[in-house]
C-alpha cells in the first residue's frame, strides 16, 4: 500500500499495433539486434517489448505517451525513406522542443529541398519560428548556440529559393576571424583564402545540390563567395545572402552588411554571442543589433536555445553546462 495522498511508483503498461503489418519498415524501426529501440529505451526511461508489429510499452504514464509518440512517428516515416540511429535521435530531440510533430504535420514546415538524408524540414517550435521568418520576411536574424540549424537550414531556404527562381544567385558572407587561433598567411585566390571559413555552408550546399551542381553555379557565379571585409560599395539585388557567424562582425560592420541588401533580395543572419572571437577591443555587432533592430518592422529575429541542439545529444549536454555556468551570455 501507498501513504494516503502519495503517488504510486508501480510502472504501467501500455499495448501499442503498429499498423497495417509491414516487415520492412519494422526492421527500419528496432534496427540491428534492435539498437533503435534500446536508443529508445535509455532516453526515456520506458521498456520495450516486441511481438511482430505488438509494442508493449513499460514505464511511467508521461514516458509510455512519449514513446507511443515516437514508435508511430518513425514508423510512419519508414515508409518513405530509411530510419537510423540520429534519425531516432531527432525524433527524440523533437519531443523535449515541445514539439507536436508528426507525419501528419503540415507541409509548410518542410522545404521542397531534399538531402542525403532526406527532406529537409523544420524540428522543434523555434525552427519553426525560424523557417517561418525566413520565408515571410526580408532580414531574419537566427541566434543562438551551435547544433541548432541556424546555418543549415538558411542554406537549405536559399536552395529552395533559387530553384523556385524567386532569387537569381545566392551569396554566402561570413567574417575571416579565426577562433582564437592565428592561421596566418593561406596561399591561393580569394575564393580559396575564404573558403575553409565558409565550410559548414558548402557542406550543407553539397548535401543538398551535390558536389557537381554547387562546383559548376560556383563557376557560374549563381553561388558567390563574398568575404565581408570586400561587400562595401555592392547593392546585392535579386540574391539570398547568407551571413553566418555574424557575432565575430563590429558594429560598423555589421551595418555596412545590411545596408548592402537590394530589390528582391532576402538575407539571414545567424550567429552565437556566447562563441565572439573578436579582440576584447572590439564589440560584437550582432550583440549591439539585437537591441538596435528588434521591433523593426520587416525584420524578424529568432532565439534558440540549448533545447534546439539538433547534433549529437553530448553536444545538448555541452550547451547547457556553458550556460548554466555562464548565464549572463546565454541571453
């Protein structure tokens, strides 16, 4: 007997059918000597038996509703493209964002841009947020730690955009800072000084488009490489830009950037002001524009924090030991 008022600790139970029988797609769903559902397991405290496509369900009553969740996302998803170990990772990450993502979701949180992984779609409610902004708006600002798509999600807007031929040519800016190190002298032209700096954009450009597809519009010059200490004089009309690791820009430059946006053109930014590789002279400009812009009217500006880490989860574990040690830069 429990004390009068006292909660029960007594684990529940809970048959789930997965349904119609599919052996394939179970196969995608347990994966090897059924890793997927021990991944499962561990992350949500539930135990997991299996019978054919008859889940039995384990654990406290928020757990088994979680679980429930997961097993009939992902089994819904195996019939459209193959699930593995950061698939079930994602949607496990999708259910600590507060997230009602299902297959039934609506279509306008996925992007008409396919990966080597699949589509490419929005996870978590600010990502929402945040493809939303992009898409309804001319400047959007995406801040926040590493892990949370900022970069690879305003790729992958820029990529649908010049398909659909809303914009002609999509430019890619970022800071030559070196975090904390000094590289010093990089031989070659300007496209191959800058490019180790813009390497997490080509990386989601060459997943997306292709190796061969992002070489030649590169060649074309419909993909720009524009290092930010040579965009003062240029209007960029008709173009996404992309400014990543905007918090290693100054105030002055960060203002001449934005002012350099023309007709028909859309730019996002995105940075993290707890990673500023700036001298200590120098002040971030995306710190200083966040009070300056905000309320602005055109402009949209979207906040994420350790809960939208989409990467490993020691990397969520990471972020949220910084900033509980460091609270002051994690606002």
């Amino acid at each position: 007997m429990t004390p009068s008022g006292a909660v029960s600790s007594v684990p529940l139970t809970r048959d789930v059918l997965l349904a119609p029988a599919d052996n394939i797609r179970l196969v995608e769903l347990c994966g090897p000597l059924d890793e997927h559902l021990r991944q499962i397991e561990a992350r949500l405290g539930v135990e997991l038996k299996r019978r054919g496509n008859r889940f039995q369900i384990i654990g406290p009553a928020a757990a088994i509703e979680r679980a429930e969740a997961v097993l009939l996302g992902l089994y819904a998803r195996a019939q459209r493209e193959p699930v593995d170990s950061q698939r079930v990772h994602m949607a496990l990450q999708e259910l600590d964002m507060d997230s009602n993502d299902t297959d039934t979701k609506a279509e306008s949180d996925e992007l008409k841009v396919h990966s080597s992984r699949g589509a490419v779609r929005a996870r978590g409610a600010n990502q929402t947020e945040y493809l939303n902004n992009v898409r309804s708006h001319d400047l959007t600002f995406g801040i926040g730690p590493a892990g949370t798509g900022k970069t690879y999600l305003a790729v992958a807007c820029a990529v649908e955009a010049l398909q659909s031929e809303k914009v002609r040519r999509i430019v890619l800016v970022r800071p030559a800072v070196e975090a904390g190190e000094r590289l010093g002298f990089l031989p070659g032209d300007l496209s191959q000084k800058v490019d180790p700096y813009l390497r997490p954009m080509y990386d989601a450009l060459y997943e997306m488009m292709g190796f061969e597809r992002v070489a030649k519009l590169i060649e074309r010059n419909v993909i720009e490489v524009a290092p930010l200490a040579f965009m003062r004089g240029r209007s960029l009309n008709d173009a996404f830009v992309i400014l990543d690791e905007a918090q290693n820009t100054t105030n002055e430059q960060m203002k001449m950037f934005l002012t350099r946006i023309g007709f028909g053109s859309k730019a996002v930014v995105t940075g993290d002001i707890t990673q500023v590789d700036l001298p200590n002279s120098k002040q971030s400009g995306l710190r200083t524009v966040i009070d300056i812009l905000r309320g602005v009217r055109g402009i949209a500006f979207t906040m994420f924090s350790s809960r939208d880490v989409v990467r490993h989860p020691l990397v969520q574990r990471i972020v949220q030991a910084y900033e509980a040690s460091y609270p002051d830069d994690a606002t």
